[in-house]
C-alpha cells in the first residue's frame, strides 16, 4: 500500500499492485506535508500545514487521533521501529514525542533556531535525528525516560557514559554517535568514575563492577 498527500487536504491510499486508489482520507484543512505508516502497517500518520497530526486506522480509514500542540505547520513525522511513539517536526522549530495510544504529547525538543523539515528514528529507536532549516542535523536520545544526572568519558575518549535517574547507565562511541550498551542498576546514578580503562570490553568491565560505576584501577 501506498500513501500520498496533497494540497487538496487529502491523503489517498493506493494499491500498489494495480495502481488502484483504494480510499481518500479527509481530516486536514490545510495542505498536507508528510505522511508514516506505523511498523506493522496499521495506523497512518499525517501531518499538516493546519498544524495537526491526524492518526489513522488503514484498514477502515477512520480518523483515531488527532494530535494538536504545534504553532506552526508540522513538515514531517515518523515512527519508532517499536510502534508505540510518534515524532513529528514543526516550523516552530521544536520536535514532539507522541504516545500513540493516548495522544498523550511525552517530550518536546527544543534547540533548532530554524524550522525542522524532517525526523527519523534508528533502527533501535534510541536515538532520533532532526533536520532543520538552521542548516543542522541534530541527534537526540529518546532512550532515557528521566533526567540524565552524570556523564564521563574513558580515558582513551572513544566512549561517553551516562548515568540516569530511571536507573540505567548507557554507553555512546563518540565517534559515531551510536549507542552501545545500556547498563541497568538498581539505583539512579547522580555521579560516576572511570578509571584505567581502554575501550570498556570483557563485558563492559564486568558490567562496570556490578554497576559499581568502575571505580579501581584496571
């Protein structure tokens, strides 16, 4: 199946084997910018220049949600590989996290000085990257459900580690911005030590010494 927007404030679903329109959605009273399907290919996501996203059942075509909180024209939207959170990216520069159950606005993501012009997530769903008329292309971490209290470096700098209120511990190659491992514990972590430590292997140092934080010499 296909799905197309345009001007006319529609979004039409196509059959993709015979070219045939299968049905015409209506909702939106403006132009319609950017369209996703979920993963599992059941709900649709639209977004609009009358600044809403309009989630939709495929199979019936009834309207399920409509998402409201952007001040400006949302351009793009996307879905986590895990089907459960929606970002959209908005002319008012900012970027929202939508549960798509509840309609429920989870984060808003501000630090683009220019509009945003699209959004898509890894295929994890860790991280998102958001690319702005400000001439940048962001990455965020969705992953962490609570506030970040610490982060450090190994000393051969290739790795960053962060430390979370929501009890884990997460590692990032700094060279790539790709996240590597999330370390559970059975606390929050508001500070956190590494020491004597090239590339944090042999199971990320025994799990950085039961969640210990490593803090003796390796």
């Amino acid at each position: 199946m296909l799905a197309s927007t345009s001007e006319d404030k529609t979004v039409i679903l196509w059959s993709v084997s015979d070219g045939k329109s299968l049905r015409t959605l209506h909702g939106h009273t403006s132009w319609v910018r950017s369209v996703a399907f979920s993963p599992d290919g059941c709900m649709l996501a639209s977004s609009s220049e009358d600044k809403t996203v309009i989630l939709w059942d495929v199979h019936k075509g009834e309207r399920l949600l409509t998402l409201q909180g952007h001040t400006s024209w949302v351009q793009s939207v996307a879905f986590n590989p895990q089907g459960r959170t929606l970002a959209s990216a908005s002319d008012d520069k900012k970027v929202k996290l939508w549960d798509v159950q509840t309609g429920e606005c989870l984060l808003t993501l501000r630090g683009h000085k220019n509009r945003v012009q699209s959004v898509t997530f890894n295929p994890d769903g860790n991280l998102l990257a958001s690319a702005s008329g400000d001439k940048t292309v962001k990455l965020w971490d969705v992953s962490n459900t609570d506030w970040v209290w610490s982060v450090v470096f190994s000393p051969d700098g290739e790795i960053l580690v962060s430390g979370s209120q929501d009890e884990t511990i997460m590692l990032w190659d700094i060279q790539t911005g790709e996240w590597l491992n999330t370390l559970r514990s059975p606390r929050p972590y508001e500070g956190m030590n590494i020491t004597g430590v090239q590339g944090l292997t042999d199971a990320t140092i025994a799990t950085l010494k039961a969640l210990g934080a490593l803090e003796d010499e390796q």
